[in-house]
C-alpha cells in the first residue's frame, strides 16, 4: 500500500467520521440550511472530507487508471491540470511568434482586421530575421499602386462559357458539419458583401451556402454529396440542378486535401440528420462512406473527361480540381493527359501539407503532402513547361492569414489564395484545437446548436468583410512597395529564403524551366525522371 493510499484510508477512516460528528455538534443536530449557513467552517471540512472519500472509494474500486488507483484523488489533480494545460501554455507561457498553427501575433492580426481596429505594429518586428528560412521581399525606391484592372482574376478557358472574375482572396473549402450553420451562413454572407467567393467543401451545397447569395465554388468530393445515387456514384442530373443556380460561380474537383491527403472519411449514421441527408442525397440515420479515390473515374485521362462532363453539365462554367502535390509522376501524368488529350481544367487548386480546418490523423497530418509554397512552385513551373501555363489559372491555399502569405504564394505562382482557418478566426474562433469534439468554445466548428448559436451573423459576417478587404489592401501596398503595380508581374525570384550564405530568391533555391522545355531533350534532371515515368493512361 503506497504512502498516498494509507493517507487516503487516514481522511476517510478517521477525519469523515470526525468532521461528521463535529458538524452535527455545532448545528445540534439540525440539518437545516440556515443552520448549515451558521457554522461554515465545520460544513466545510465535512464536505472536503465526504468528496475526498468518496472520489477516493470510486478510484480505488472502478478506476482504470494507473494513477489514479495508486494516488487516489490526488491524480486528478494532475489530469485537471493536463486538461488546461493548452489554455495556459496559449495566454501564460507562449511568446507572441512561437505558437503552431497560427502565433499569437497572427491571430492578433486577423482579429485586429475583422473587428477594423489599428493592426500596426509598435516598437519593431518580434520576429527573428535573420534565422535560416526567414522569407522576406525587397523593397523598390520606384513605389507604385496596384491598378484597378490587376486587383481582380478571370477565371476561365477556351471552352469555358460563363467566365468568372474573383479576388484575389477567397473563403478555402469548409463544408457544413464541419462548421456550424450559423459559421457558414456568416461566410456566405461577409463574401456577399467583400464581392468574394466562398467555397462549399465536399460537404454539399447547404441552405447555409446560400443564405445570403455570396458566390459560391461547389466543391465536389468523392462522395458526390449533393449529386449522387443511392449507391454513391455520381448522378448528372441532381448535379446539373444545383450547378445551375445562378450563385455556383465555378466547380471544383476534390482529389485530396492537404490535412489528410489520399484518405477517405466515415459520416456515422448518429450525425446523419434529417438536414444532414437533405442537403447530402444520403439515407437518414445511415452511416456515409466517402472513398479514398473518385469511382467516376481512376485515370488521368478519366478525370479531365470528367472535368469536361461537369463543365458541359454546370452550363461552361469554369470547372478544375483541387489536389495537395504527392508523387510528382502522378501530377506530371495529368499534363500528360491535357497534352494528348487537348481538355484542360480551367483552374486548379494547390492544398499545402500544413492546410486542415477540421480532424485528420495525426501521421496524415504531420507527414503526407508537399507544404504549399514547394506544390505551388513546382505545378506553376510544370505547367509552364508543358506550355500550358496561360491557359490554366492557379489558387494556393495553405495558412494564409495575412498579405504576405498572399504575395509569396502569387509570387511562386499563384492567381489567387484561399484561406480557411483565418476566415475561421475571423469569425471569432481561439485555436482551442476542439475541431474534432463538437465542443468548440466559439461555435464555429460544431453541430451543438447550444453553442453555433453564439455567432451573430450579421456582426461576423461584416467582421469577415472586414478582415478579408485589408487583407488584400496589405497585398496590395508590399506590391506598391515593391514597385509593382500588376501582382501578375510577381515572379519567385521576388522572394527571398534566408540561408546560411545569405538570402536566394525561390529561382536559384529551386529550379525554374522555361516555356515548353518539358516538351524538348533539355529536360532538368530535377524534372526528367518523374517526367519520363509519367504516362496519361494511368496514375
């Protein structure tokens, strides 16, 4: 029996019993609450005693925890502890830059901006600009604006009939069920008034997404939500409904996301909800599989027949498809296939490895996926290669919360940027990390309507206008800085990695390929292994 357990039987054998008789002297018996309220001190002592033996009794009898039927009642101390600790390690312990995902200086920002109050910086920069990876710009004595017809990107190719002009910020995919109905009928309506877009997720076109008549991406994942059969696959006609409406600006393929790329997911039939199946086209109270990989198609020819089907479908709407870069030869067989093929999407979006609103596991998370800057490179360079680089727009999306996560992701690049979690944060959400629980404290990510019910939509909804429209405006200004006025001039050899032998651009940490090389005997050796691998007729 460990010194802890003997005290334990100590408190319970001899101190409950003896603050039991001393509370019932002092009251003479009476059990009243007037008389309790009399002698505050004997009560108390009883009741620390009476918690004391019965949290210990319950320990030692039912406990299945090491700690806790060893040191009974003091363990949960420890466990209550643990459960605060991120609390304490966010407002007590961390610095302003060290926190993951977002700092507390990033965060800072994005709050700052939603609720417009100051978001200048005082007294120097906190952050370290000298270590290795620091990423800066530099700077023009020839200090320009950005002109009016370069803030915005038309979206759309040759057989693409009802082109789009967006921002150059938009709302990353967030599907409803994994944020609140109130989250996501904010969204829509701080897109409607920014004059943004506002992507679904793969969770389905929701009422939500609708709401406010915002612009909408309609992303559609492997489990066709919205626009399936019974069985799962995908169903033309329901799809053609929904593409129809005059709010579903553009169409997006899911391949994979970023958080956990090449992995399917399970909707247990519990969260299925009347709502849920509704907006879905699932069976109430039964359990939804979305596959791994899409059963319309499994090639890379497969899929650009497929982007052309939904784009013929949706009314030429401009219609691509979203990845995060895994194996390169995969990617490289989808140029392939454009080549031989002659489709070509109208866009595409480039998921970072760091990206992820919602619950993933953890080896997914931590070590699949190209992080966004490389995959955005790397597909820009490809496709200029392959000579099709004008022809197909590019969207980055991978933590994105202020100007400069938009300028270095168009430099290497990008037309346009996505962001998810600072939109998130924009909304009011604390980085609890509570995504997965249902619990989250904001009411952001969850389907509790006890707490969804504590974001105001109109006041959010402006707070999301508001951080998304200085957002751009401080991508804008770096441009001016930087003495241009076209974002589209960026190029990788504008930002600056920190190395031991000083700053390189992206061109010279990279290797860069001119205009149709893929297409000759010069191909780079960074190039040319995966490139010779790759073939249109399969991943």
């Amino acid at each position: 029996m460990t010194p802890v357990v003997r005290l334990y039987w100590a408190v319970a054998l001899i101190l409950l019993p003896l603050s039991t008789v001393w509370l019932l002297s002092s009251t003479n018996g009476l059990m009243s609450l007037q008389a309790l309220a009399a002698h505050p001190v004997p009560l108390t002592c009883f009741l620390i005693t009476l918690a004391w033996t019965l949290i210990g009794g319950y320990e030692l009898l039912f406990g299945v925890s090491n700690l806790r039927r060893n040191y009974p009642v003091l363990a949960n101390i420890r466990y209550g502890l643990e459960f605060i600790r991120p609390e304490i390690q966010q407002y007590f312990i961390a610095n302003n830059t060290e926190e993951k995902p977002f700092s507390r200086e990033r965060r800072n920002l994005v709050y700052r901006r939603a609720k417009g109050a100051d978001d200048t910086l005082p007294f120097g920069t906190q952050q370290d600009i000298l270590a290795e990876g620091y990423h800066s710009l530099l700077h023009s004595l020839k200090a320009t604006q950005v002109a009016e017809q370069y803030k915005r990107v038309v979206f759309g190719g040759i057989e693409c009939k009802q082109p789009y002009s967006a921002s150059r910020l938009n709302i990353s995919a967030m599907s409803f069920g994994s944020l609140s109905s109130t989250a996501i009928a904010a969204l829509n309506k701080g897109a409607k008034l920014g004059g943004f877009a506002h992507n679904t997720g793969e969770g389905g076109l929701s009422d939500y997404h609708l709401s406010h008549g915002g612009d909408i991406i309609w992303q559609i994942g492997t489990g066709y939500f919205g626009c399936r059969n019974p069985d799962g696959s995908f169903n033309p006609e329901a799809f053609t409904q929904r593409a129809s409406l005059e709010v579903v600006k553009m169409i997006e393929i899911k391949l994979s996301q970023g958080a956990k790329p090449s992995h399917g997911g399970v909707l247990p039939g519990a969260k299925v909800t009347a709502e849920i199946a509704r907006i879905r086209l699932v069976e109430e109270g039964k359990t939804v599989l979305s596959p791994a990989t899409h059963p319309a198609f499994n090639t890379p020819k497969g899929l650009l027949e497929f982007v052309r089907q939904l784009r013929e479908l949706s009314g030429g709407k401009p219609t691509g498809f979203k990845l995060c870069l895994g194996k390169k030869s995969e990617f490289l067989a989808i140029v392939k296939a454009m080549l031989e093929t002659g489709i070509l999407p109208d866009f595409i979006t480039i998921d970072g490895a760091e990206g992820g609103t919602g619950a993933a596991p953890v080896e997914f998370s931590n070590r699949l996926g190209t992080p966004c800057l490389e995959a955005t490179y790397y597909i820009h360079q490809v496709l200029r290669g392959a000579g099709l680089r004008n022809s197909i727009k590019l969207i980055s999306a991978g933590q994105t919360a202020s100007g400069f996560d938009m300028l270095e992701k168009i430099a290497v690049g990008a037309d346009t940027v996505n962001a998810a979690r600072a939109m998130m944060l924009a909304l009011g959400c604390v980085q609890a990390q509570s995504c997965n629980t249902n619990k989250c404290p904001s009411g952001v990510a969850t389907q509790d309507p006890y707490r969804a019910r504590a974001i105001d939509v109109e006041d959010k909804s402006q707070r999301v206008a508001n951080y998304q429209r200085l957002t751009v405006h401080a991508f804008e200004e770096l441009c001016g800085a930087m003495g241009i006025d076209n974002p589209g001039d960026l190029t990788p050899a504008d930002l600056y990695s920190r190395c031991e032998l000083g700053l390189k651009h992206y061109d010279q940490i990279y290797q860069p390929l001119l205009t149709g090389q893929l297409l000759t005997d010069s191909i780079p050796e960074q190039y040319r292994d995966d490139w010779h691998k790759a073939t249109a007729a399969s991943f």
